[in-house]
C-alpha cells in the first residue's frame, strides 16, 4: 500500500548519493573538517589540468616514501610541477593533508606532523585550500588570500608565477628523487643565471638594447610574467635550437601551455603541453646549457679578453694584442691610446653596451670609443632602408665596456663587434704576414688571404666564427690542429680507419691527396691523439713545407716588407724581391742578410758541418766533465780522509752527488732558475754573521734572520738546517716555483745562494712576522679585529686561488698553516714556504707521494693516511686556517676541559648545537659583523670535510666569501687529526693533549651532539 510514495524517495535519495560521490571524486579544493588522505585521494582543478595528492616518483618504485605534489591531470608519464614535503617524505600508507585547527598547512602520519605553512594562528574556520587551473594552490581566508605554492616554486615555473631576484628553481637530485639538487636557475642583477651549488656556469645576455641572448621572446615572455609589453625584435625567434626541429612558437602566446623546468642534469628546459581530449603532451622546444658536458659552456671560463678551445692543449688563449694577466683572463699588452686599432669580431659576448645615438656614421662611432679608455668595443648598425618608412631603421651605435663571455665556439647569438686592441699587435702584422684566425698565428709564407703571405702557399681557410684553421688537398678540406714555423709543418685531423698509417709515408700520401705543384709535402709522421680528451679524435698527419723562394712582386713598392730587396726579373719570367748586392736570400728569417750569395753553402752542407761541430764539442766536452768529476771526487775524499784521522769523528758524507744535483738543476735546460744568486759572504755581513739578535724566527726548516744590505735594503734570509729534512731537491725546488709566482699575496724571492751544505733564500722583510706570531700573541692579537682578519682571509684565498687554477702551472702548496702567512707592513697576508709544494702537470688535480711530509693538524687526512694529496688537501689545511684566525686557538694546542678535541671537534660540536658564535675570538665580538662571521665558519667547515670532494674550491670558496647572499650548503661532519702522548707516569684523567710529540697520528670522526 506505501509502495507509491516510497518510490519518490528511493530516486531522491539514490541521486543525492551520486552527486555528492561525484563532488568528492572532483573537488578541487578543501576545508579544516575536511583533509585530504593519502589513500589515493586527490584534488582536480576545475579545468581538469592539473591534480594534487599523494605520489611515489617513477623510477623510485621500491622506495616506500610518498610525496605531496602537483602534477598534469592525465598526463603519461607523470609529470610533477610542485613538491610540498621535497624532504620530509611520508612513508607506507600513512600521511594525510589538510588545514590544521590553527589554519596552517601540515602533512599529518602517524605521530609525525610536518608543516607546509608558518603563518599566524587563525581562530576562524573559514579557510579553504584551492587548487586552481593555473596550478597554483591557495589558501583562503573568506576571500584573501593568505598563502600560494606559487611564493614557494620547486623545480618548475609556470605561467603566472613573478621571477624576481627571490625566487629560485632547484632541481630534484635526480628524475626520481624530488630532493633538493644542486643545480639552480635564479634571477640576479637582471639577468638569469645557473649555478652549481653557489658556481655560476650559465649567463642569459645582459636585459638591455643588445639582449642577443639564449633565451627567445617565448621564453622571456613567460619569466616575465606574461608581458605583452616586451619588444619581440630584441629577442631571437624559437625555431630549431640546439638542433631541436620544433614549430616556431616564439610569436604564440606563452601564458596557457608552457612551463619551464630546472632538471637533474643542470638544464633548464622549456615546454609546450596540450591538453586537448584527442591527446595530452608535453614537448621540449629549447634548453641551455646546450651541452653541460663541455666546459666550454661555463660562463666567462677564460676570463676577459681569451676565448676556449676544447681542440687545442692550452684551453683558454688570449686574443691577439692581449697578454695573460696576474689574476686570471687576459689584458692588453700595453696601456690604452687614441692610436689603438679595431679588429672585427663575430662572437658571443656579455657585457654594457651604451647606446650613443648622436652617431650616425661608423667613423663617429669609432671616435667615440677612442675618446673614452673605458670603451673596449662597439657594435655599429648602420640604418636599414624599407619601402614601408614607418619601418625604416635609424642607425645605432653601442659603446662596450665591461666585456666578459668571449665565446667563438657557438653559432646561436653572435655579435658583430669591433674589439679595440694596442696598435702594436697591427703593426706587427705587416702585409707579408697574414692576420691572425682569431687566436691563431698564421706564419709566413703561409697564406689565407690573397694579399697576404706566399700566393705558393695557399690552400688555408680562416672561419673567423669559430676560428678554426683549415687545409685543402685534393682528397677534400682538412681542419689544422697545429702549425710549427721552426720545423716548417703543421698537422691535419684525419678521420681514417687504417691502423697501420701511422710511420708508413706511402700511406699517409694515399689518404691525403697533396697538389704537387703546391711545396708540400707528406712527412714520415703522423700522431694518434684519439685518447687525448682535449682534442678531437682520429689520425693527425703531419705536412712539411719547403722553404720559400724570394717572395713575388709587380713593383718595387711590393717588396717593401723585406728590407734590401728589389723587384726583380732575372730571366725565368716571373718578377721577385730579389735581394740587393751584399745581401742574400735566408729562407729560415725570409729576409735579406748581409753576405755574399755567390760563396752560399747549400744547406745539405751546413747542416751535415753543424752535426759533426756540435758532436765533437759534445765528446770534448763529455770528456772534459769525466776527468773533472774525476779528480773533484780523489780530492774531496783525501780531505774527508784528513778529517776522520784527526777528529775520530764520522766524517760528512761525500758531497760529489750533492754538487753534481745543485749543477744539474742550476744549468739543465729544462730547470733554469731566473733569480740572482747572492755571494754567502755578503750575506755573512748582512745578517752580522747570523747572530742571534737578528734572528726573526725557527721554522721546520731552519731559522729565519733578518738582514741588510749596505743600501739600507732589507730582506729576510732563511737559512735551512742540514739536518731539516730538506734536501737539494726541495730547496732548489723552493727557488724554481716562487721564480716563477707573481702575485700579490705570494711572498717574493729576492735570491739565493748555496754553498756546500749551506742552502739559503733570500725573502722581501716582511715587519709584521708571520700570522701565528700576532694571533695566538694574548697581546699582539688586538692589532686584527674582525674587518683585518677577514682581510686576511680573503688574501689567503685568493693567493691559493692563483696557485690551484690562475698562475701559469698549477701547484699544491701542501703545508698552507699559519706560521707560513707573513704579514707585511701592511698586515697584507703573504704565503711563503714552498719547499714541499708540488707542481701538477696539464689538467690533473691529485697525485700521490711514498713520503708524507707536512704539519700535522692542518693535514687532510687522505695525505696523512693515504699519501693521497690534492688541490682539496690546499682546501682543507685553508679551513684549518680560517678556523683559527676565527677562534684565535691553534688546532693542535686547542685543550677543551670537558673532553679530548681538537679545534675542528670543537667548531662542529658548537655548529651542531647552534653555537657557532661561541668559537669567535671574545676579543672580536664587539668588532664583528655576526653574519659574516657565521659565514665564515660555515666555509670553513666546507673546507675540512672529510671527503675530499665534498669540499669546495678556491674558486668556490673566493664567490663564498664575496658575496653575503650567496646560499651556502650545509657542511658534514669533519676529519680530523691530532697527536697525543700520555705519560706512562701520569694516571691523571685531564692530562692535556701533547703538541710536540709526534708518537702516534690517529683520525677520528667527530659526531655532532
């Protein structure tokens, strides 16, 4: 009987039930009473473009971690734009997500509870969590907004979001792993850089009239905030970069579908998604670096003034009419004046480029550059004519300074520039000697140009893009790796497979197909340098040329290059500068020398003359060496026999090997020392006999004396001991390597001197003493407060910079610590002491030693347990250092009363505890700026990691300690090492830790508390 009115029902209550199930599927947005969970529940933005939940990352899928994210709603493979918890992963099924009771953002599992937002406690229940289609999430409060996730962006940027200088993209670690990377794309000083960790490796050109940079109208577009304002004729068009074939997009709006990505692998990376039914995609249309591999890539990797070449040894090479400077990059080789010249250049560069709209003309440009030394280029276009007149362009003239980025290997965003350099470097070039191929010399007679060089000598080719060097044959164009005017030849890359080509001439002359009317030739050799990671692989052929005929002329004004000649035709039809009477032809200086050609020796006869004079001086000269040594050697143990007889003590060892190592690292060629050497008696009466009132200190080595020279000048001698260890080797070694250093916080060798088993270097007097002497002083130490110390430390970093990467070797130090930092009049720190420095040939940064030499304390532990050392064990013994001139305690003598430690266990057991401020010297407090100084002891933590690749390099470090807003990592525990000897008669337990004794070495792992 009711069964008529309870069917009503039946369907009302069937439909509410539907509508509210299909509500929860597609709710985009919560409140407090209703979280979301982690069982696969999700929110979906209104539009059905993106989704939030919970996720474990692809790739990742044994890890029971899950993370809350935002990612494209039905996109294959998931493609996540925003982490909430990137290190607080929840794990197993647990973890709800929702607004708490005090209206803030937090991840709930089990007992753990992890807030996403810090804002004010909020007594209303008003407040609502939004996803929108933009892939923003928002909180509300009403209808203000309180807090959004695109403030706090992860790895991706997203239409909508303000790049400001704030803002960072960091990348995951890897694609499966949404922790934080090192790799950051930020804005900063307009313009947009990469960084590894705090090192920039990438630059977008300078935001001004001259913005020919990497980054397309599409993509400026976007991380400006989707501007319709910007002027797309100052950025470059999105079509086919980095060899990606993609639609030109860079005239579409950007603001709907793209989005840009920081990846793992140090690119950011930009996209265009669709989200039609019919399909969902996203697509790669552009990415920089355009190989991350190559170190070429980096921003400014030469410095000013030099550009990179990955095929050749010396990587970075100064522009001609540049020289390598002190400090790292290039300079010009002299100062600047209005007779400098211009050389045209097509490269990307970076820098202020000034417009100068009075310049009409090319010529006033030009004058405006010379007027002004700060000028280093300009650019001039000149007016571009259209049948429109609204689009005729005027023309413009940019004034360059600051140049920096010279890059010539890329095609995309050059710059036609005209770069100001030295007349000296033109002139030198006169019109016999064509001009340089960017960097590379092209000697006489060869020739690239027709109005340069030896026309016979033709067949070379110039890219003044890349400036590349290349050779035609008859079997085809071959780039020219190297070119040897002494030995008249140059080498070819040949791609060949023939194994045996190499030492087989009839080979290489089948492979390389030579025109034999041209003068040259297949030599006997040829190189495989296909393991050679700097250059190109293949089989490098070498070509010889004969040496050149008088060079040709029309008219005697041709032959104005080669002084002492005339135009000439002596009968064989064919007019040359023909040398004048008294002069003849020399085709090793292709000039004209004074001399009688009629009594010329062919050359076959004077070269087999030179081999029989140079062999029989040399076996005159062997002999002359044997019979010496000989008798040097009957006299030297007579006197050592006389002296055993009557003193019946041991007498001193012969010193025939110790004279004969002095002479051959004193004259051989290869180790030539360029100091003078001093007389032993002018330094007996300088030092007044090495008296103790002189004596300025004792070092490891021997004492140190001051001294002065009858002018009045003073220096510092450094008498080493005979029983100091160091040897011949490491003295003359010393001498070799400071000859060799110019900088201005490298102590300066004013000489030397040796005599018998005296060994002595002759220092520029430093007043101040050394660095050890004033900050462990209770007294002296007030004369560094914090702005002095700091100062030193920087001065310190950038002398050990020069050192590891700037000076023309590469060289680790190997005993960096404070007794070797003297201080000058100034108190301008100097690093001295180079006896155990090692230099490291071509790209290597590590080697090994059988002998572990050193100061223990400032040793990293892989050199005093392994031998192993490094331009990181620099770092380390730096660490050690800064710590010290921070805490004003030396890392061996440090005696903390509650516990065994050294300095190092003490700053990280303050840093772990947040009390790094107590390790400060009390003395500095009231002088030190506390930002700086916890910077400073963050770095030097860095600096004394255990794992040598954990610590940063002195490049790092120097960036680290430059720039306060600089995000600096956070440092893992220290190694450590210290010496102790207890006393077998002591039994008491606060016996402190010996520093002299050297009985036992241990390394311990401190563990922060």
């Amino acid at each position: 009987m009711h069964s008529p009115s309870i069917l009503p029902f039946f369907f009302i209550t069937v439909i509410l039930l539907v509508s509210y199930h299909l509500s929860c599927e597609a709710r985009d947005s919560i409140n407090v009473e209703n979280p979301l969970s982690g069982s696969g529940e999700t929110l979906v933005s209104a539009g059905n473009r993106f989704e939030l939940g919970f996720f474990t990352p692809q790739g990742n899928d044994k890890s029971h971690n899950k993370y809350l994210g935002i990612w494209y709603y039905k996109l294959t493979p998931r493609t996540t734009v925003w982490v909430a918890n990137r290190d607080n992963p929840v794990s197993g099924s647990c973890g709800v997500f929702g607004i708490a009771e005090d209206g803030n953002l937090r991840i709930w599992c089990n007992k753990e509870v992890f807030s996403i937002t810090n804002l004010e406690t909020s007594t209303t229940f008003n407040r609502t969590l939004q996803l929108l289609d933009s892939g923003n999430l928002i909180l509300f409060d009403d209808r203000a907004r309180l807090w959004q996730s695109f403030d706090s962006p992860t790895d991706t940027f997203l239409p909508g979001m303000n790049m400001d200088d704030n803002m960072r993209l960091t990348s995951w670690i890897s694609s499966s792993d949404p922790r934080f990377g090192n790799y950051i794309f930020r804005r900063f000083q307009g313009v947009y850089i990469m960084q590894n960790k705090s090192s920039v490796y990438w630059k977008s050109g300078e935001l001004g009239p001259l913005a020919y940079t990497v980054m397309p109208y599409a993509v400026a577009q976007i991380l400006s905030g989707c501007d319709t304002q910007l002027d797309q004729k100052t950025y470059p068009p999105l079509v086919k970069n980095n060899s990606l074939s993609v639609p030109d997009y860079s005239r579409a709006s950007p603001c709907n579908t793209t989005r840009l990505l920081m990846n793992s692998s140090g690119e950011i990376q930009y996209y265009n998604c669709s989200f039609a039914d019919s399909g969902r995609w996203c697509s790669l249309l552009w990415k920089e670096p355009q190989d991350p591999q190559d170190p070429c890539s980096v921003y400014d990797v030469c410095g000013k003034f030099a550009i990179c070449d990955m095929n050749n040894e010396t990587r970075c090479q100064c522009l001609k009419g540049f020289k390598p400077a002190s400090l790292g990059g290039c300079e010009r080789e002299s100062e600047c004046s209005k007779d400098d010249r211009f050389r045209n250049l097509n490269m990307k560069i970076g820098g202020q480029f000034s417009p100068f709209d009075q310049a009409q003309e090319e010529a006033t440009c030009k004058q405006e550059c010379l007027n002004n030394c700060k000028c280093e280029a300009y650019v001039f276009k000149s007016a571009q004519p259209s049948r429109r007149e609204s689009d005729n362009s005027a023309a413009k003239c940019y004034i360059g300074t600051d140049l920096v980025n010279f890059q010539n290997k890329y095609t995309d965003d050059r710059l036609n520039l005209s770069l100001r350099v030295p007349f000296s470097s033109i002139a030198k070039s006169a019109s016999r000697i064509c001009q340089p191929c960017l960097t590379k010399s092209v000697p006489y007679p060869l020739s690239i140009q027709p109005n340069c060089g030896d026309p016979l000598y033709s067949g070379f080719y110039c890219n003044n893009s890349t400036g590349e060097i290349s050779f035609q044959a008859l079997s085809g164009k071959y780039p020219v790796i190297g070119i040897d005017p002494e030995k008249r030849s140059f080498l070819i890359l040949v791609n060949s497979t023939i194994a045996d080509i190499c030492n087989n001439t009839k080979l290489s002359g089948q492979i390389v197909n030579l025109n034999q009317s041209l003068p040259f030739y297949v030599t006997s050799k040829c190189y495989n340098f296909s393991a050679n990671p700097v250059i190109r692989s293949g089989i490098q052929i070498e070509i010889g040329w004969k040496p050149p005929l008088e060079p040709v002329c029309n008219m005697s004004i041709d032959c104005r290059d080669w002084p002492n000649s005339d135009c000439q035709d002596k009968g064989n039809g064919r007019r040359r500068c023909y040398c004048n009477q008294g002069y003849r032809w020399d085709d090793s200086s292709v000039n004209c020398n004074r001399g009688d050609s009629k009594k010329k020796l062919p050359t076959r006869y004077v070269i087999v003359l030179t081999i029989l004079l140079v062999g029989f001086t040399l076996v005159v000269g062997v002999i002359l060496v044997v019979c010496s040594n000989q008798l040097y050697r009957r006299k030297q143990a007579e006197k050592e026999s006389g002296n055993q007889g009557s003193t019946g003590s041991n007498p001193v060892l012969p010193s025939y090997e110790h004279e004969r190592q002095v002479d051959d690292m004193m004259h051989g060629k290869d180790k030539g020392i360029d100091v003078p050497f001093y007389n032993f008696d002018s330094i007996l009466s300088a030092t007044d006999n090495f008296s103790d009132a002189n004596m300025l200190g004792r070092g490891g080595f021997g004492p140190v004396y001051k001294g002065k020279f009858p002018g009045g000048h003073e220096i510092a001698v450094k008498r080493l001991s005979s029983c100091s260890g160091q040897g011949i080797d490491e003295f003359l070694n010393e001498v070799n390597l400071i000859a060799r250093l110019q900088h201005r916080n490298l102590v300066r060798l004013l000489g030397y001197c040796i005599k018998e088993n005296e060994k002595i270097l002759l220092y520029e007097y430093m007043p101040n003493r050394s660095l050890d002497a004033i900050i462990f002083d209770q007294n002296d130490c007030m004369l560094l407060d914090w702005e002095k110390r700091f100062d030193i430390i920087m001065g310190i970093a950038r002398g050990l910079l020069y050192l590891h990467q700037d000076s023309r070797l590469r060289i680790i130090h190997r005993d960096l610590k404070t007794s070797n930092i003297l201080l000058d009049e100034e108190l301008n720190p100097k690093i001295s002491d180079f006896g155990l420095a090692r230099i490291i040939e071509g790209k290597r940064t590590e080697a090994s030693t059988n002998k572990v030499v050193g100061t223990y304390g400032y040793m990293s532990p892989e050199y005093a347990l392994e031998g192993k050392f490094s331009i990181k064990s620099d770092v380390f013994s730096f660490g050690v250092v800064m710590l010290e001139i921070i805490s004003g305690k030396k890392n061996t003598g440090f005696y903390h009363p509650q516990e065994v430690m050294n300095l190092l266990g003490y700053a990280w057991r303050l840093w772990s505890e947040d009390k790094a401020l107590d390790l400060v010297d009390p003395r500095l407090i009231e002088s030190c700026e506390k930002s700086q100084v916890m910077m400073c002891i963050n770095v030097g933590l860095l600096c004394v990691q255990e794992d040598p690749n954990d610590r940063p390099s002195m490049s790092t470090i120097v960036i680290m300690l430059g720039s306060e807003s600089t995000a600096l990592p956070t440092p893992t525990q220290p190694a450590f090492v210290t010496r102790r000897r207890i006393s077998a008669a002591s039994s008491s337990s606060s016996t402190k830790p010996d520093t002299i004794s050297n009985n036992e070495l241990t390394i311990s792992m401190v563990q922060g508390r």
